[in-house]
C-alpha cells in the first residue's frame, strides 16, 4: 500500500507541475515570478499529499 501510494504521489506532483507550466505559458507569467508560482503550487499539493497518506495510514 505504501509504494502504490508512493508513485501516486510522484504521478500528482508531475501532473500538476505539467499544468503549472501551461498556466504560466499560457498566462505569460514573467520568468521571475514562475519560480514562486512553482514552489508555492508544490508546497500545497505536497501538503494535501502528506495530509492524505497520513489519513489513509490512520483510518
């Protein structure tokens, strides 16, 4: 369960940086600011991640 969950996580994380980067094309996000918009994104969907796997772990 735990690896299944483990390359879930890397899958929604390439998924949503995938979409990051067509969001920031498409909005023509300056280059300075894509590296805020890029870490910000990664933090939240790391933390709903971690919150996920800990819910699963104790449920």
């Amino acid at each position: 369960m735990n690896y299944f969950f483990i390359i879930f996580a890397f899958f929604i994380l390439y998924s949503v940086n995938r979409l990051t980067t067509s969001l920031c094309i498409q909005k023509e996000i300056p280059e300075e600011n894509q590296q805020r918009v890029f870490r910000t994104i990664n933090i939240l969907v790391t933390i709903l991640l971690i919150s996920s796997y800990v819910e699963v772990l104790f449920s």
